[in-house]
C-alpha cells in the first residue's frame, strides 16, 4: 500500500469508525469484518483508526493520571 491518505471503499468510513469504536451491531459488524478481510483499502483504514483510537487512550490515560498528581496536596 502506497504512503498517502486513507481512502476506504465509498460508504465504509461510518462502519469502520463505528466498527472500531465498538459502536455497530452485531450484522454490521459481520459485513464490515467480512469486508474489510477482502479490501486491503478498508482494512488499512480499519487499522489506522485502531492506532488512533488506541493512542487518544493513551494519551487520556497519561492525561487523567498527570491530573490527578498534580491535585494531590
């Protein structure tokens, strides 16, 4: 896969967003898996909003436990 911006197939973004926020149904979730493990397009995609998703915790959870030292009296 080339460097560049994502493109997933047209009308996969939503389910793949909401797929990797654990926000779609149990049918959706089936399409879009079995989708996405036949389109190295929307599997990138899939894959790159994981790694955001998993950072933004990340960086929540530095940020909640940065908050919580710096209340400590």
């Amino acid at each position: 896969m080339k460097n560049g911006p994502l493109t997933p197939c047209v009308g996969m973004e939503r389910p793949l967003s909401a797929l990797a926020d654990g926000r779609l149904g149990r049918l959706m979730t089936w399409f879009t898996l079995f989708h996405t493990r036949r389109c190295p397009k929307c599997r990138a995609t899939y894959r790159a909003m994981l790694a955001v998703r998993d950072g933004l915790k990340k960086v929540g959870r530095a940020d909640l436990a940065s908050n919580m030292l710096s209340d400590e009296r």
